[in-house]
C-alpha cells in the first residue's frame, strides 16, 4: 500500500467516525475518574481529517510553467 493509499484510508476510515458520532451526539460525562469530551473528540477528528486533505493535495501532480525570453 502507498502513502497515498494508506493517507486516503485514514481519510475515509476517520470520516466514517466523525459521521457515527455526528449522528448520534452524545453529552460529555466522568467515567472511572476520566473525563470523555465528545466534541474534543469530533474536533480531533475533524483536524485529522484536515491533515489528510492536505497530505493528498501536497502529493498531487503539479506543473510548473514558464517562459524563456
């Protein structure tokens, strides 16, 4: 599997998981002494999401034009 590949696949995997807790919000609560932040958690996810769509641009093709005088 390639960068791109294994960066599209975290993309896809991180997007089916902000989705599932999007639809169903959940308020955040204390657990065994541990805080859960539901919307901490959806930003994490969101900022991956980010960092992914720029992995991808920055490995797309690009070409350079120029003109000789």
């Amino acid at each position: 599997m390639s960068d791109v590949q294994s960066v599209q696949t975290i993309r896809s995997q991180t997007l089916a998981q902000l989705e599932a807790i999007r639809a169903d919000p959940k308020p955040s609560y204390w657990i065994d002494g541990q805080r859960v932040l539901w919307q901490e958690y959806a930003d994490s996810l969101q900022r991956t999401v980010d960092w992914c769509d720029q992995k991808l641009v920055d490995n797309e093709p690009f070409e350079i034009r120029s003109q000789g005088q």
